[in-house]
C-alpha cells in the first residue's frame, strides 16, 4: 500500500468551532487563524517538509 505524503497546513480567518473542528479533521501539521506568527508558520512549513521525507 502507498501511503499519501502529502501533508497540510490550515490557514484561516474563520473562528467559528465547526470550521475548526473540520479542518482539524484532515489531521493537519498546523492550524493557523489569521494573523498567526510568522516564524511560528515558517516553523510549520519545515515540520511539514520534514515529514514528507521520512
């Protein structure tokens, strides 16, 4: 079996818990509500590449 790789950061402006509760569903590498800290996103961006490559 091959296993997707592919992995997801969700951004959003959407507060509501329904929006959250189905982005949190896709299991995501991050979840950022806008504004979100940009070093904290560039940190996501290198998890998420980092576990592509495992």
């Amino acid at each position: 079996m091959i296993l997707n790789k592919t992995r997801v950061i969700v951004i959003t402006a959407r507060e509501d818990l329904a929006a959250r509760a189905t982005a949190m569903a896709i299991d995501p590498v991050a979840f950022f509500m806008k504004p979100f800290d940009d070093e904290k996103f560039i940190a996501a961006v290198g998890d998420a590449l980092n576990q592509s490559r495992k």
